[in-house]
C-alpha cells in the first residue's frame, strides 16, 4: 500500500512538473509575442493614430511576370468593407465585401454592362472579412472568432533574424509573418494559401508608414510567378458611401 501511494505521489509531482513547465513555455512565448508586436508596431507610426484610422484608400499600378500589366483601387473601411477595382489589359473586375456579403462583377474596359458576376461562397467572405481586419490591425492580436497570435520560433529571412509570428483568424484563416527581432521590420508575410508578400520602400502618410511596393510570389500550374502592387497615392479617413460596396443589382 505505502509502495502504491509512493508511486502515486511520483506520478503527480511528474505531471504538475510537466504543466509546470508547459505554463512557464507558454508565458515564455506570450511574452515574445506582446514584445514583438509592440516593437513592429512603433515602426509604423503614432499608436493612438493607427488605432483611430476609419478607411484606407490606395492607387497604383500592378504587374505580373508574364507582362501584364493595369491599374488598382482598393479601399479598406470599417467596420466592415473592402473593394478592389483592377483594370489589366482591356479587362475589369470589381470585388467588394459588404459586410457579410462579398461579390465579383466582370467587365470589358469601355462598357458599362458587367460580362458576369460571382456571388462569394462564406469562405471567401471570411477571407475578406480577415483581411478587413488586418488592414486596420496593424499587427494587432485579432480577436474575432476566437482569433489569436502564437510564436512560431526563429528564421532567417533574407539573411535577417526573425520572430516568426501566426495570427490565426479561426477557420483556418491565417497569416505567418517574418519580423526583424532586432528592430520589427516586416520581412515577408505567407497566407492561408501558401502565396509569399513582400514588401518594398516606404510611404508616409499622415506620420502613418506604408510599404511603397508589395510583391506577391505564387505558384501556377506553369511555375512561380510574382505580381507587383505599387502605390501611387495613400489617403486616410476618406468616408466613402456605403452604396459602393453593395451588389451591383442592389445599386442599379
């Protein structure tokens, strides 16, 4: 009997020993996390400034390694709006999430009249509802949807130090982003869908810094190609009517 409690004792001081040591890991990388979200966020500019931001509007031009080329509008508004309009060649399409609604319409650039429309499946609006989330974030935990930041260890980026960083939006939503450990700076960034972002020169806005260029590497059934988004003009707060992001039939 006293041979059995003996063994009893062991077995529990070994498991509060490994949940022990667990929690002190755990705190270990929370830890890491707050210290390196503090830090990539004071590259970016004001804090209370990033916070207060209601919409983000941006101009440029894009493109793709096989020589297209075109136009981009995207607009970022709270609490919940997104709309991209990107003219390439002689095509258009615009996309936009209102809400809880997401869509694509299609159009031959010189005419009015949409060639089709896709209405967004719900994963795809919680795609763009992330996305949402993540323009006004600013390397923000989210917390949407049980939304959360895990540490991910160490890597070289470029020949750079960096933290490597989850943020887990729920649904198998996610983004794993690549910060210098020395002073923040965002290195690279890979989706939910494996395409790598990275980002290229700066824009000051308002004292709020942008990336100049972002440069996207994804796979095709003909291999690697890249599209490059530059940013001609940033602006801030600027209200736009909600009208724009609703279904076109809903509009007309």
């Amino acid at each position: 009997m006293k041979n059995a409690i003996f063994v009893s004792l062991i077995s529990t001081s070994l498991i509060f020993g490994v949940l022990q040591s667990a929690s002190a890991d755990q705190s270990t990388d929370d830890a890491i996390v707050d210290a390196t979200i503090e830090l990539a966020r004071s590259q970016l500019g004001d804090l209370e400034r990033l916070d207060s931001i209601e919409s983000i509007t941006y101009k440029g031009s894009l493109f793709y390694s096989s020589g297209d080329s075109g136009t981009i509008d995207l607009i970022y508004q709270k609490p919940m709006h997104q709309k991209l309009i990107a003219v390439i060649n002689d095509s258009k399409e615009v996309s936009a999430l209102d809400d809880t609604e997401g869509w694509i319409s299609y159009y031959k650039v010189g005419l009015d009249q949409s060639l089709g429309m896709e209405i967004f499946d719900p994963a795809r609006v919680l795609m763009m509802q992330a996305a949402v989330r993540e323009a006004f974030g600013f390397y923000k935990r989210p917390t949407h949807r049980g939304g959360r930041v895990t540490y991910d260890g160490r890597e070289k980026v470029k020949d750079v130090d960096c933290v490597v960083l989850i943020y887990h939006h729920g649904e198998g939503i996610g983004y794993i982003r690549y910060f210098d450990a020395a002073t923040g700076k965002l290195m690279k960034t890979v989706d939910a869908n494996g395409v790598e972002y990275y980002e290229e020169g700066e824009i000051m806005v308002e004292g709020v810094r942008f990336p100049k260029k972002l440069v996207t590497t994804f796979s095709t059934a003909v291999g690697p190609q890249t599209m490059e988004f530059t940013y001609s003009k940033i602006t801030l707060d600027k209200k736009h009517d909600a009208s724009i992001f609703e279904l076109p039939s809903l509009v007309d």
